[in-house]
C-alpha cells in the first residue's frame, strides 16, 4: 500500500471514532482551583463576593454565555431570536409560539419539560436574574416562620432581607409616573378591577431602574422595559446580577467565570475535596472539550433543577454514595399558575411596560391563598386581555430521581398539585369576571389556565434536611449550596429576594466557622 493511500485509509478508520466518542479521553485536562462555584445566579453571585472579600481565589463555572461580553443585543417578547431560546428551534414563550429559528443556539431563556410540568430557568451569566420580572418580593413573615421554624425570622426581616435589597438595588416606581404614563394603564386598570372585586392590591418593589424607564418613557434613552423586553433578557435597565453582586465580586480580582462550562459529575477525591467532570461548549452550544476540575470548597448555585439534578446523578453513578435520602426531595413550583381574562372592560392599551409593579394580595384568606402578578402583555396592540401569575400554596411532594434505563434525572410531579392550581385559578378568574366582567382568556391557555407552568422552582436539597442550617451537604466536608434548592416548595411570593438573603446568612456562617 503506497504511504498516500494508508493515511487515507487510516484517517478514515479513526473519523468514526471521533464522531461516536467527541469528547474522548484525549481531551481531558485536569485543572486546579482551591474553591469552585457551580452557576452564576443569586446564590451563586453571594458566594462569589462574600469569599472574594475574604481573600479568596475563586471559579465560576456557568454553562451560558457571558452575555454582557458577547455585545448580542436581547430581543423582544414579540420578536424573539436565535439568542432567545436555549438549543431550539422554537421560541419557547408561556403562549404564542409561531416563530422558528434556522439553527439551535444556546440561547438565554431555557425550558425543562418534565412529566406534567415545563420549568422555565435563565442561561448565562446571571442565571435567573437575566429573565424574571425583577419583582423583589419579600415574603410574609408568618410564612418565612413556617417554612423554616429552625431560624431566627426577627433577624432575617432586620438584617438578611434588607442586606439582599440594597445589593440588588431593588427600587419603587414613582407614584407620579404610574398614574400618569400610558405604559401602566394595564395595570391601573387591573388594579382597579381587583378593588371593585373585593380584592387589595399592594405595590411591589423592583431591581429596574424606574429613573431609567421614566427616561425611556420621555425618550432620553434607549427603551427596555417599554420595548417589550423581558423573559428574552433585558438591554438597559435592569439591575440583573452582572450588575450588582457578580460585578462587585469581578471587581475584587479573585474571581474568575468561565461561561460555556456545564458540569456533568461531581466525584469525591480519596484524599479530599472533588472532581467536576465538565463539558467545554463552544458558541454554538456544541461539546467542544471534557475538562477535569479539581477543588478542596465546593458551592452548588445551579438552581433547583441544576443543583439537585446535578447531586442525584452523582449519588447514582459517582463517588456521592454518602448523601442522605433527603437529597432531590421537597420540590415545588411555588405554586405557579398562569391565567387571564378577555375583553376587559376599559382595554389594557397598546403600549405596556414589561415589568410589573402591582399585586394583588390574598394572602390572608387562608381558604384561597394567593398572591398574583397583574402582568403585562406587551403585544404593542389593544388587546382587551388582561394576564396573572398566581402564587398560591405549593405543595412540596415533587422529586427528583435517577432513571437507570434512560439514564437522565426526572422530575415526578403528580397532576393532582395541577388540579389543585387550576381550581385555585377558576375560583380568582370567576370572582373577577362575576365583579367587572370579561371571559377566562381560553386563547392564552388551554380553558384559560396555565397550570402546568413554572417560573420559580424550588427545593430539592432542602435546608436542615438533605444539608446542615448554613447549607452544609450533610456527610461531605467542604460541599455547600446556597440556591434556590434550599427552600422547600413554595415561599407565597417571587423567590428571588429570599433566595438572596438566605444566601447571604449562610455565607456568613460558612465563612465564620469553616474560613475563619
């Protein structure tokens, strides 16, 4: 055989290999850390900057783009893009979904679909920050007593909850600008409409800048919020993480975040300290390497599907053998449902802000709980529609496990959890409807109701139970979370506030007794 022909003959023997096996051992480097943070969200942000304060060297791991180096603009709720949506070739809103991309792309908003329920979580730098409302909600004290009876509630409603809102710069819209500006006559309208229902309504604080919008509103600036921007990512006004605790944490020089890094293991070392076995993506998404991490401090802020999804697959197939069962239970969706109503009397206008500032607060009824966003639907149309998130009361019965056949992580969530939402629903919707007239809003939702949908979810490596009260992993020095996996359920308002300050009281009692 002449040397021309065995090299290509050779070289296409070992092409199959390639293809079957493109991240083979050949490609594994390991690389060296002393503390590692998994994700890039609320939970994730706190650690970073509280460690660097300390002096200590830090990595970030986030499986997203750094969007804020990328310089790709995000789009609008009514025209999104290749960016909007996480490897799909379909936007993947609540509702209305007749767009289609050319190609995947690991775009910012992402939706898990499990057996009876979609779970909607941000990807890139800044997690969940990068595609929420911005409502910075603080729970009801009775309920944060409830859910966690071990801490002491006088000081998280004295120190934690205020510390988490000055770092997030969480803000009121003026009285003024709501009542005059067109871009909240949805909302006037809903909130007079929840009134003349017997309902209260009450204010909520957020982390965009309402100085910013009422520029947008003048045109000093360019628009955001008024712009239709929202669950694909917001250009201007908001305060996300890469703004506040991410870029003070960037600011200290001891922290480092590598996006396009998604962990697939976690192993005990023999000795000490973990193994991350990490998939290296390039921009589009694609595996381009496998990466070995070694550290001695290990942080889960991956969310509660990340986090938990991460510490079930690594019981099952890695060295975590040690950790209690308690690990991947208490799940729950905050008790999300979507719902709304048609030809509401007075129309909701054409020009809506994005960013929702009023609520309508049940709460204190004990047989019909709820507290529900008066959302926008910037449709840049009069739609005579008018659309609510309920928070209700949530059950944490849903758990995460390994299917050995599929060899995935699954979601068991019963469709009794959505029965019990839909009724919920109907019950608020009729009393509306019944007071100010209208229709349940059948052409947002399947009867008008989406009870299959989740923006907040939470548990699954819950406080006290599958960790120690300061986030510890039971059984594994040095192994920590700090997200929204350690709240169990439900918490009756928009988690991200909460998740932010339990964070921080954990970090300062990590820091106190394991860093001192």
């Amino acid at each position: 055989m002449k040397r021309r022909e065995f090299i290509q003959k050779s070289s296409l023997a070992v092409i199959p290999f390639f293809i079957s096996h493109p991240l083979s051992r050949f490609s594994r480097k390991k690389h060296v850390y002393p503390t590692i943070i998994i994700g890039t969200g609320y939970g994730a942000g706190v650690a970073a900057l509280r460690l660097a304060e300390k002096g200590m060297p830090v990595l970030m791991l986030e499986m997203g783009h750094d969007w804020s180096k990328l310089k790709t603009p995000f789009a609008k709720m009514t025209r999104p893009s290749k960016f909007s949506a996480w490897m799909r070739k379909k936007s993947i809103a609540p509702f209305g979904n007749i767009f289609r991309f050319k190609k995947k792309y690991p775009g910012v908003l992402d939706r898990q679909d499990y057996d009876n329920i979609k779970v909607y979580v941000g990807r890139g730098v800044g997690g969940g920050s990068l595609v929420n409302g911005g409502m910075a909600v603080m729970p009801r004290q009775e309920d944060f007593a409830e859910i966690f009876p071990q801490l002491d509630v006088k000081l998280f409603y004295k120190k934690y909850f205020p510390l988490a809102s000055k770092m997030l710069q969480v803000n009121n819209i003026g009285d003024a600008f709501y009542q005059e500006t067109p871009y909240y006559h949805f909302s006037r309208v809903g909130q007079q409409q929840a009134e003349q229902a017997g309902f209260k309504t009450r204010f909520i604080p957020n982390v965009y800048d309402f100085k910013y919008m009422e520029k947008e509103a003048s045109g000093e600036v360019p628009q955001s919020a008024l712009d239709g921007e929202v669950i694909y990512g917001n250009n201007y006004g908001k305060q996300s993480l890469d703004k506040t605790y991410l870029k003070q944490a960037l600011a200290t020089g001891l922290v480092t975040i590598l996006p396009l890094h998604k962990v697939d293991l976690i192993k005990e070392k023999p000795h000490g300290g973990y193994e991350l076995e990490v998939q290296q993506l390039n921009a589009e998404g694609v595996p381009l390497a496998q990466k070995i991490f070694h550290c001695k401090n290990l942080f889960l802020g991956a969310g509660s599907l990340g986090s938990t999804s991460l510490l079930v697959k690594s019981k099952t197939l890695s060295s975590l053998s040690k950790l209690n069962d308690e690990v991947g239970q208490h799940w729950g969706n905050n008790g999300n449902v979507m719902t709304g109503r048609n030809f509401v009397r007075g129309g909701v206008h054409r020009k809506q802000s994005c960013i929702p500032v009023v609520s309508i607060d049940n709460r204190n009824d004990p047989t019909n709980y709820f507290l529900s966003e008066i959302a926008p639907l910037p449709m840049n149309l009069e739609t005579w529609t008018t659309l609510y998130l309920l928070i209700t009361r949530a059950k944490s019965d849903g758990f995460f496990y390994f299917d050995k056949e599929l060899n995935k992580v699954k979601l068991s969530w019963s469709n009794t959890n959505a029965s019990e939402l839909r009724a919920r629903a109907k019950s608020f919707v009729r009393s509306m409807n019944k007071a100010c007239g209208g229709t349940r809003a059948h052409l947002l939702f399947k009867n008008g109701i989406g009870e299959n949908i989740c923006y907040h979810p939470l548990g699954g490596i819950v406080l006290g139970k599958a960790t120690d009260h300061f986030g510890r992993l039971k059984g594994y020095p040095n192994l920590y979370v700090t997200d929204s996996s350690l709240i169990p359920g439900g918490i009756g308002a928009n988690p991200f506030l909460t998740i932010t300050a339990l964070a921080e009281y954990c970090m300062e009692g990590i820091l106190a007794e394991d860093f001192g």
